[in-house]
C-alpha cells in the first residue's frame, strides 16, 4: 500500500489542491508544513489527529515544519458565526511558549513562529507586497468569510486568510516547503497560500486537508466546544484520557483507530473483527487508549492509567496512592476533614447525608463505605490511620456517589 492509498483507507484526505499530489506523497520527498494558532497553552486530541500527520508523512521520508501562529494568533481565524474575541499579547506569548515545547516534546519536528517573521513588515510593505496580489473578490468567495458578511466581519479578521497565505510564501521561500496540510477548516487559507505564491512568485504550492475527528454527537474536538481532551497530562491527566477512550463509541472507535493510531490496515481489521464479535469486551477500546497515550506520555503513563482503573473497578481503593486518588476523582465533591471527626458528624457536616437520622439508615443499610470498606459504626473517627498516604479518605455512599476527604491536622 503506497503512503496515498494508506491515508486515504484512514479518512485522512478530504480536500487536495491538485491530482500531482498523490505522486509527490508517494514518490517524492517534500518539505511541508501544519500549524495551529496559540488561543492556548496546550494542544488537544482535535490538534493531535492533525499533527500526527506530521509523523505519519515523515516515516515516508517527508521533511515536517510545525508551524506556532504568534502572529496570526494575535488576529483570529474567523469563526463561523461570531466575531472571535482577541486575545492579549502577554497570553499568546505564554500559549505559544506551552505549544512549542510540547510540539517538540510530542513530535520532535522543527518548530517555527510566525511571529518571526511578521512582526516587522509595516502596514504599507504588507499592503504592496502581498496584498495587492489578491482580489477582494476572491476572498469573499471564501466560505468562512461569505457566511460572516450578513452579520458582519471586521477588517481585522477578514484580513486573515491573506496573513495565512503570507506563511506558506514565506516558508517556501526560506525553507523550501511546496504543501501545506491542515484540517478540513483551513482549505481556505490554504487556497489563498497557494493563490498568492503562484501571482507574486510564480511557483506551484500544493495543500491537503483532513477530515475533522468528531466525537460520538458529530462535533469536532476542541476549546471552544467544550470537549477539550488536552494533550498536557497536567491539564488532562493519562487516567481521565484512558477513561474517555475506553468509553468511546462503537460508532467511533473504529475511525479513531484508523485516525489516531500506527496500527497497520491488517492489525485494525483483525481488531475489528474481533470487537464485532464481542463488543462488550471493549478489545477495541482498550487498544486504542494504549496507542493513544502510549504516544503522548509513554507506556509508564498508560500502565500507571491501566492500573487506576482496575483498582477503581475492583473497589480496592487501597492499592491507589493518594496522588493516584487525587486524579481519579477530581471533579468530586472534596472537602477537609479534621481530625479524629466521628463518622456521623464527618456525613452531616459535609452533605453527604442531610441529617444525623438519613445517615444513621446510610449506614444501617450497608451503604456508606471509606477507602473500600463498609462502615456502619457511626462513632469511629475518622482520622490519618484511616486516610491513604495518611491525608486521602474517600467516601462512598451508595453505588456511585463518591466524595473525597482531606485529613487536616
């Protein structure tokens, strides 16, 4: 299978500039490009389908540049429905800082700024030397832009897609690069690239875009969904990552397989077919949140995600340390305890049973457990010898409803 037939059988291309490239992808070895603005200090799984293209081209040969927007950033791509509110110079800086280091980390490409090289072009060199090489008509063509001009587009983001453009010549120019490959989003500001090197310089540029990676409700991932998945593993942690991936869709796993893992068409049909057969073991699932965070962070990371959950679903909380716990139920209800608090007064004062009488029937019925062991004695107090690590108490009332304890001395 030549690397075009590959991501193709992947759902990898939407969007080509000419039928040349699939020769050039198979037969050449091109210099070529992917970015992403800084609107934060991390990328998620959405900028990980796209850059992973990065490796998957350059284990063909391909030369990657991962291209950080300080520039463009600092203006916005124009979303579709609303202005996009700017964002500080002092945050882009901080933003592009997080992105470069973990672009680095991740992929292991070169990382470029276009900040670089935009920050000293005044308004008039940009106007002659760039923008005098695109139609105002041409632009309004653009799809992202034509669906803004009812309700209005400034000239701040209508104006874009022409600094978009100005990368590709530039990278072509010092670096040699001829594609540019984007998510399915970006085939404008790719096209405007391709317009402007060909009018001001007269050279062939070329430009692939990829399907957006849609979770199980049909919306892409990212920042401004609300769906986030950070590739930062202080910002998502490898567990909340590993517990999204193994929940994931039979709708979808399949696709993610294809679109966010190495694995060969032979290994994800094998794997296919053996989900089919029996898709309540999760065969697929598991898999892919192993390739997917095996990548990021590294197997340590994936074990150490593995094990927090078979010790959370077996009840042996014990086996967790307290950093462990911490991360597996962030987002619960915590609170302090302090110490040597009876077990009744501890589910009083802490909302866990609305008064001394529902929790005295919590506890009668078997329904209140602390680190995994059932509780009934209301007067035992709670204090380190009962926490993990001396300071973790989690609580369980019922089947589902935890709640994490702080011991304060």
């Amino acid at each position: 299978m030549t690397l075009f037939e590959d991501l193709k059988w992947r759902g990898l291309i939407k969007d080509i500039s000419s039928p040349e490239i699939e020769k050039k992808l198979n037969e050449e070895k091109l210099t070529f490009y992917i970015g992403t603005d800084p609107t934060a200090d991390s990328m998620h799984i959405g900028h990980f389908s796209s850059f992973l293209i990065a490796t998957r081209l350059a284990k063909y040969g391909h030369k990657p540049i991962l291209l950080i927007g300080g520039a463009t950033g600092l203006i916005g791509d124009p979303k579709p429905s609303r202005e996009r509110q700017m964002i500080t110079k002092e945050e882009i800086e901080k933003n592009v800082q997080g992105l470069t280091r973990q672009a680095k980390e991740i992929f292991g490409f070169e990382v470029v700024n276009n900040y670089d090289w935009t920050k000293n072009i005044n308004v008039l060199d940009f106007l002659r030397d760039y923008g005098k090489y695109i139609n105002v008509n041409y632009m309004l063509d653009k799809d992202i832009i034509s669906r803004r001009l009812e309700s209005g587009i400034t000239f701040c983001e209508f104006a874009y897609t022409l600094l978009q453009g100005m990368d590709f010549v530039h990278l072509n120019e010092e670096k040699g690069v001829t594609l540019q490959v984007a998510g399915s989003d970006q085939w404008g500001n790719i096209t405007t690239g391709i317009e402007l090197a060909r009018k001001k310089n007269d050279v062939e540029l070329f430009g692939m875009t990829m399907p957006l990676v849609l979770d199980a409700n049909g919306v892409k991932f990212g920042k401004t969904e609300g769906n986030a998945l950070w590739l930062d593993k202080t910002k998502t942690s490898s567990y909340e990552l590993y517990q999204y991936l193994i929940n994931t869709s039979d709708l979808c796993v399949i696709d993610y397989l294809k679109k966010l893992t190495f694995l060969s068409k032979e290994e994800i049909e094998n794997i296919e077919e053996k989900h089919l057969e029996k898709p309540e073991d999760r065969l697929a699932q598991k898999i892919l949140a192993r390739e997917v965070i095996t990548f990021l962070h590294g197997k340590d990371e994936f074990d150490r995600a593995l094990k927090m959950s078979e010790v959370l679903f077996s009840g042996d909380i014990s086996k967790l340390s307290s950093e462990e716990i911490e991360i597996c139920f962030k987002g619960v209800p915590t609170f302090d305890i302090i110490d040597e608090t009876t077990l009744i007064d501890l589910l009083v004062n802490n909302n866990i049973a609305v008064s001394k009488r529902e929790a005295r029937e919590f506890l009668n019925s078997k329904a209140i457990s602390i680190n995994g062991n059932i509780i009934n004695d209301e007067n035992i107090k709670i204090n380190k010898q009962f926490a993990i690590d001396n300071r973790v108490v989690v609580i369980k009332r019922g089947k589902k409803k935890y709640f994490l304890g702080i011991i304060k001395y």
